[in-house]
C-alpha cells in the first residue's frame, strides 16, 4: 500500500465518523475557519503573493495567473460563504419520503452523504477551502490535491481548515491534503477507498482524469458558454449583459465565449455596445462570417466556435433565428451554462425547453452560474453530467441516500404465497 492509498484509507475511516457528527460540530468548525481566515489573512496573502511571483517567473498562462491569484475581496468572499454555509439546513439524515408498506413495515429513504470526495483543482487556491467546507458541512471526508502553482497557498489554507475541524470534534483524518503531481496518478486509483472524484481544472486536464480511473467522475470538461441576442432584446439590457458575461471574470468557466446576434438586431446592439465598451475591460472581438458590416471585429474562424479563451476574447457570430441559436449551442456549447437576450416570453420558453444545457438563462449574465450566487454557500464545482448533480454542485450533490425498512418480523414468503398483500401508503413526515 502506497502512502496515497494509506492517506484515503485513513480518510475513508474518518468519513464514517463524519457522517454521524453532530450539526453543531461541523457548524462550529465552519465558524472557526472563518475566525482563522480573518486572523491569518496578512500571512495568506503574503504566501500566495509568493506563489504568484514564482508562477510568473515560470512563465504560467495569463488566465492561470488569474486564477492563482487571492486578495482581500476573495478572502471576505471565503468568510462570507463559510458564515453563510452555517445558516444553511442541514442535508443529513433527512426523509426523502417514507411509505408503509403494510401494518407494521415502513420503508424511509434518508440523505446520507457519499463518503470520500477526491477532488483534484489547478490554481484557485480559494477553491480548497469551499471544497473542504462543503465537506464538512455535508459529513463527507475530503482527499484535497490542487496544483503545484498553488502549493504554499494550499498549505496554509488546508492548515486552516483542518485545524477548524479537530478543534470542533470532527475526525483527524476526514481531510487530507496532497501536494505531489506522482500522488494524482496514485489517487485515480484508490476506488477502494474514494467514492467521488470532481476535477477542476482545463479541458485537457478533466479529460485526463476521465480517462484514467475506475472512480466514479463529476465535473465539466469545458466551459464554453453562450449569450444569443434575439431579435426582440432590448439592446440596453444586451449590451451590459454581454460585457459582464466576458469580462467580469474572464478566466472563469462560465464566462461568455460566444456571442450569437439575431440578424436584425446586430446594428443596434453594436450601437450601444461602442456606446458602453469603455466602462468594462477591453473584448477581442472575432467575427465568424458576415456580422452585419460592423467593422470592431477581428477576422475570426469555424475554431473559434467552440472555443474557450479564457481570456478577453469573444467570438461573434450572426444567426438567423432563435432556432438556429438553439442549434448553434447544442452543437458547439459544453452543456454548461448559456443565456438568452430578450423581451419574447415565446423565444425565452422555445430557449428554456431546448437547450441541452445545465444553466439557461434569460436577461442575466452566465456569471451567475455559481454556488455562492445560487445561495448554496459555495460549490464544489460545476456538472455538467445529466446524473445524480447537475449545475453549480452545493450541499445537495454531495448527499446520496439509503433506504431504511422497519418491520415486525415480516417476511417475504407471506407476500409472495398471497397470505400477505402490500398496502403501499405514502406517509407524511
């Protein structure tokens, strides 16, 4: 046994443990780690600025560097959620439904949680600590690997969250922290032990993590997100919806990467767009075909539809109608989270019914598409998949269930001879 596995192992043990602690423990050490965040903030972003310094040097990607970096308002961000976390219901133990069976035999499906969360991240060191409050808050143990960019920033995060959680009653172990890129390859393959993986991290990185475990996966390969102007937008509102969605944060999964205009439209959405472009960064503009004789743009191509900049870049593109945007986006999006602009309560529903996406909008930027903003308290990250969480994955995601059956000595040989026969009656509980 390698020292990985020894590591989830251990983990694994403590998860049961978690799963049974009391909601004031796991609130109170919510609350300690924001205590320490605040106490230690000047020591984080001393570290990180560490962090950052070398990764430039290193001659790490514009966007990454983006994502390396923690400030005052990310740390209040942290300690918001984390107070936030606190005051939300908690997702153990609660009756799905419950239903008689017969006189005597109940049958009850309870919230429990997963057990052992692997969760391996590039960058964003803030993602450690939602990562590990969720965790805790859930009663689920938590195998924490971020990147190597990130490492003193992550050390001293997880220091702060696992002291939190032993001064609050939880178990040693129910998280842990890895820092070797050789422990992801030994991770991926503890399926005895870790009963969920979720990546973060670039499509190529996700992808490589699909590809080489038995555990199961939860996350997006991609965030390719959309913002379709239709023909009955009010231009104003599009304007500023479409510059927040690609600069507010760039470097995030769910900003913009392509814009779709609706052919009547694009003149007077350009209009107010160079009326208002100056009071938000700077967009690269990459027109793919005929955009209406707007000369902003620079020559783009087919690549660019599908394409995740993460960066201050947009590609445009003309449509012809709300079916067609629709189409556009099933065909070129990754499914995560994508918007419509307009004033149509018509195109808004055809939009919601169609597209095959786990966040559709309408009149709001794609930011939006996050844990904290959805109430959540923080996420884990974002799903894609179809199965078991889909969009920002809060609390909820991380919960399974268990049936519970409470009988008086029933067995099944009465019901199958016909001397017993099921009622089958829901109860309210």
């Amino acid at each position: 046994m390698n020292n990985t596995e020894k590591i989830a192992c251990a983990v694994k043990d403590a998860a049961i443990f978690a799963a049974s602690s009391p909601e004031d423990n796991r609130n109170r050490a919510l609350l300690k780690a924001a205590e320490l965040l605040s106490e230690r903030r000047a020591e984080i972003l001393a570290v990180n600025a560490a962090d950052m310094s070398a990764a430039e040097k290193n001659g790490i990607a514009r966007p990454m560097l983006k994502r390396l970096a923690l400030n005052d308002n990310k740390l209040d961000s942290l300690i918001t959620g984390l107070r936030d976390l606190v005051e939300l219901p908690d997702p153990n133990g609660k009756v799905r439904f419950a239903r008689q069976l017969d006189d005597g035999l109940v049958l009850k499906c309870i919230s429990c949680p997963i057990g052992v969360i692997g969760v391996v991240f590039e960058a964003r060191p803030e993602a450690l600590v939602q990562i590990a409050s969720l965790c805790i808050k859930s009663g689920n143990g938590a195998i924490l690997k971020g990147g190597s960019e990130a490492l003193n920033s992550n050390r001293v995060l997880f220091d702060i969250m696992i002291t939190a959680a032993r001064e609050s009653g939880l178990p040693e172990n129910c998280l842990a922290l890895l820092e070797s890129r050789e422990q992801i390859s030994e991770l991926l393959a503890c399926d005895k032990y870790v009963d969920l993986l979720i990546p973060r991290g670039s499509n190529s990185f996700v992808r490589y993590i699909m590809d080489n475990t038995n555990i199961p996966v939860m996350g997006h390969a991609a965030g390719v997100c959309h913002v379709y102007v239709d023909e009955h937008a009010d231009p104003v509102k599009a304007a500023r919806i479409v510059c927040d969605a690609k600069t507010q944060y760039p470097a995030a999964c769910n900003a913009a990467e392509t814009l779709l205009l609706h052919k009547s439209i694009a003149g007077s959405f350009f209009k107010e767009y160079d009326r208002i472009k100056d009071e938000f960064p700077k967009i690269t503009l990459r027109a793919v075909g005929d955009i209406c004789g707007y000369t902003g743009c620079e020559q783009g191509s087919e690549d660019d539809l599908g394409r995740e900049f993460s960066d201050n870049v947009l590609a445009v593109k003309v449509v012809s109608s709300v079916e067609e945007a629709i189409a556009h986006i099933n065909r070129y999006g990754s499914k995560h989270t994508d918007s419509i602009v307009t004033e149509n309560d018509d195109a808004a529903e055809l939009f919601f019914r169609l597209v095959d996406s786990a966040g559709v909008y309408r009149n709001c930027s794609t930011r939006f598409a996050d844990g904290f903003r959805y109430g959540f308290g923080a996420e884990v990250g974002i799903s894609t998949s179809k199965i078991h969480a889909r969009g920002p994955v809060g609390l909820d995601g991380l919960m399974t269930y268990k049936y519970i059956l409470i009988g008086e000595g029933h067995i099944v040989g009465d019901y199958a001879s016909g001397v017993k026969s099921f009622k089958h009656v829901d109860m309210i509980f």
